[in-house]
C-alpha cells in the first residue's frame, strides 16, 4: 500500500484492553463501515451522534446494548469511515460484538493498524505515529508530556523547518551550478554558507532536545558499586523508598544483581545494586564480583561509593583504578561519601564535587537526585524535550554528519549540493516522507491491536 491508496477492506477489533471493565469498545474502520453497522445494529447511527444500539448476531439475538458512534471519512482517526460501538466491558460480550462484525464481512485489524491507516490516509506523519505508540507506553507523566508533544506535531514541525530551509538551500545552490567558478561573487557564496550554518544550529537544538528527551523514553543505567560494607544496598533502599535488598553489617551480603526501576522527576531510572568489589575465596560472592564488573561494563552513570567514616582506603583506590578499563567511554562517574552520620566533620570528606550522604538518615539525598540528573544530561525545568526514538537520534546524527561535510565543501558545489541532499533525506525518514516498507512493518508491529 502506498500513501494515499484506499484501503479496500474493513477492519475490526476490541479496542480496550482484555479483561473486565465498565466500558469495552469495538471499532470498525474501512468502506463498509455503513453496511456493517446495518447489519449489526439495524442501521447507521447519524454522524456523531451518541446513538443508544443494540448490537445483535445474523440470527438477530442481541448480544449488547450500547452506544453507537459514527465518523464519516475523513473526519476520523484513521481517514475512513469509523464505527465505535461502546458496550459493556466483558471478555465474552466484547467477542461476541467482535464475532458479529466478523461475520458481518470485516476483517480482524492486525497490531497498529488504524494508525498505519491514519499514517496512509496523512492524519499523521511518521514521527506522529510513533509518538501515539508511545504516548500509550509512557511511564511518567514526564515522558507522556513529551509523546503528546511529538503528537501534537511539534517535533515534525521542527524537522519540516529545517527540512524547508534545505530545500531553499539547495535551490539556491543548483542556481550557483549553472555559473563557472570565477562568476560566482564571494556574496552568494558568503549567502550559501551564512544559510548552512542556521540550519545546522537549528538541528544541533532539535538533535540535543531529542538526546534528552530519549533518557525519558529508555531511562538511565545506573550501577552502584564499591567495597563491602560501604551502604550500597542501603542506598539502592532508600532510592527505591522500601526494604529491595538485604541489608547487614556482614561484608559480603549482597551477592547477585538487585535492580529496581525509579523515576527522578519523572526521569526513569534503572538502578542497579551489586556485591561488593573484593577478591573472595568464596565461591558464590565470587560470581556475584564477577557480575558486578559486567554490569559496570554496560553503566550510564556510576556511583562509586565510599564510607565517609574511613574515607578512601587502598582497597578502594584500587577498585577506582580498574574503573578506568571497566567503565564505558562515556558513562558518568558520581562519588558518593556515605555514613556522614558517623563523622564529627562531615564537610571534609571527599572533594568538592563528592557527595555526601547518610543511607541510613536521608541526609544528602536531594543532592545525590540532582546529581544522578545531571549526569545524565537532564536539565530539569529547562526547555522542551521530545520524546525521540533511537531511530530518530540516528536519522539527526546522519543528516548533521551530512551538513558537516557539505561545510568542508568549500566552493565544490556539486558535493555541496549532493551532502545537502543526503541530509534531507536522512530527516525525511523521520516523518515518513521516505520510508521503506521493513522500517513500517517494525514499527507498527509493536503497536497494541485496536490502536
Ligand atoms: N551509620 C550508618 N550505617 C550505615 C549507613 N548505610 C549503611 N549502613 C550500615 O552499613 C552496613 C552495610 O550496609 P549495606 O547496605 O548492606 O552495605 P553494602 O555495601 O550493600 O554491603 P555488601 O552487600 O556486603 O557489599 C549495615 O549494617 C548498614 O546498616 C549509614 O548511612 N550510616
Ligand atoms: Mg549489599
């Protein structure tokens, strides 16, 4: 199916989640909506008019009674003509609704498929679409903000701008083609250049926003480690706000991985506690060190934790020294002091840009959050994030490599002309304007039926 075709066959399914509920809703989309809902319910409610219906089998026994809603194509969701009925919410009856409809000559809708709809219909771009997805998979508040934003359009419109400013770009620079060298006055040329670099400022914001926003979408990785004894589990507690790992003065009591999923102002975070770093003869505390090492291999962000009380021993000099080859290039480092509530003189332990806390009080806690934010590139209260998908961040990334090179390209017009070209291209993926069909079939396969 190309954008723009109509589809030719009807699509049903129970768009409310499985199981018991007040309300279950069965929607129809495609041409045949009008005969279906004659069929089912007697006869085509008035456009959107909440219709009282009774929806009923081909012998004619009522199945439920509900209400009726019609959209006519295209003012719907999809683009085509739509029929909502809402019953009562029950596994049995919804199926039963959903088995009229079938009978009736509608198709069941595979995953994502009203959206896919909508996207071919141009109810929504790419980006849109995705953000539906993710508007319906955000797990804060924070980040569902940020999916109705990209719903919205604002993100679109962002990469639509840039993409406008290309194109005007690359006109100009077919123009300059046409003329030989030595024609072209150093004003166009300064003209051409002045132009590129708007437009790669403009896409450095939008690649940045979107890096940010992405943190919402995945969350952080956040590894605890550090000698025995020191309060890792006890801080992963505290982070988590209850009694997550066994806490004892015992070196050597935590042994496998505990992971536990918080949010930070709505900033998801994945925190992980691990067995303290030691050599241990210990056969089973020595394969809880060795995963402790591999989960450090795969960190955003490290806290590598001390006792204030003792500050920095040798032990731990020397688990911060392999920290050199074990952490990823670009993973965040936070030290973090802990038991303050043993010094007499807290203020002096540790650098300035230590933290230091008590597991045990609370104390320094909000600083560590802040921290935690911070390193992971979050800027709280500041501009507008979009929720931006992987293959979002790859499509900015190329089309600014692209931009880059054009800006090498000093009077080499042809490859100017040829990287401004790629660089459109690589942000037209992102709204959908150039597509292939794999990259739409993976994302609206993840998409829930009825959506
Ligand atoms: N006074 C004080 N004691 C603490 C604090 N944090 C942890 N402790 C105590 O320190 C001991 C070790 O705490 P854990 O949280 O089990 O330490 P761990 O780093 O997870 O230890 P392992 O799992 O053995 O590596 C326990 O007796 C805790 O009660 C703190 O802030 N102040
Ligand atoms: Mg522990």
């Amino acid at each position: 199916m190309e954008r723009g075709d109509v589809a030719s066959d009807t699509i049903a399914a129970v768009a409310t989640p499985p199981g018991r509920g007040g309300i279950g809703i069965v929607r129809i989309s495609g041409p045949n909506v009008p005969e279906l809902a004659e069929a089912v319910l007697g006869k085509l409610p008035a456009a959107r008019h909440a219709t009282l219906s009774i929806a009923r089998d081909r012998q004619g026994v009522p199945l439920d009674q509900g209400i009726a809603l019609y959209y006519a194509a295209p003012h719907s969701y999809t683009g085509e003509d739509v029929l909502e009925f809402q019953g009562h919410g029950g596994i049995a009856v919804m199926q039963a609704v959903l088995a009229a409809f079938v009978d009736a000559g509608a198709r069941l809708a595979e995953p994502g498929e009203y959206t896919r709809r909508a996207f071919f219909n141009d109810r929504l771009d790419l980006a849109q679409a995705e953000a539906v997805a993710d508007l319906i998979d955000a797990s804060s508040r924070e980040a569902a903000r940020s999916a109705l934003r990209s719903l919205s359009g604002e993100f679109s419109r962002g990469i639509e701008a840039i993409v406008d400013a290309l194109v005007e770009l690359r006109a100009l620079t077919e123009a300059l083609l046409d003329f030989p060298e030595e024609e072209i006055d150093a004003l166009h040329r300064d003209d051409a250049y002045r132009r590129l670099e708007r437009v790669r400022v403009a896409l450095a914001d939008i690649l940045a926003r979107s890096r940010r926003g992405s943190l919402l979408r995945e969350g952080i990785h956040v590894v605890i480690a550090g000698r025995p004894n020191v309060g890792k589990s006890s801080l992963l507690n505290r982070l988590a706000g209850e009694e997550r790992a066994i806490v004892t003065p015992i070196p050597g009591t935590t042994r496998d991985l505990v992971r536990e999923d918080i949010a930070i102002e709505g900033v998801p975070l994945h925190v992980v506690d691990t067995a303290g770093l030691r050599d241990t003869a210990d056969e089973v505390e020595r394969i809880g060190v060795e995963r402790a090492w591999q989960e450090l291999g795969r960190a955003d962000v490290v806290i590598a934790m001390f006792e204030a009380n003792t500050g920095v021993r040798p032990e731990d000099q020397a688990i911060l020294a392999r920290f050199e080859s074990a952490l990823p290039a670009g993973a965040a480092r936070i030290e973090v002091f802990n038991k303050i509530d043993l010094c007499a003189e807290p203020a002096l332990v540790g650098d300035a840009a230590a933290i230091r806390i008590s597991a045990k009080t609370g104390a320094g806690m909000d600083r560590l959050r802040q921290a935690l934010l911070a390193a992971a590139g979050w800027n709280p209260g500041g501009e507008t994030v979009f929720l931006a998908r992987e293959r979002h961040l790859r499509a900015l990334e190329r089309a600014a490599a692209h931009l880059e090179a054009a800006a090498r390209e000093a009077a080499r017009w042809e490859l100017f002309a040829e990287e401004l070209r790629l660089a459109q291209e690589a942000l037209s993926e992102i709204t959908g304007a150039f597509t292939s069909d794999d990259l739409l079939g993976e994302i609206f396969r993840r998409f829930c039926i009825g959506k």
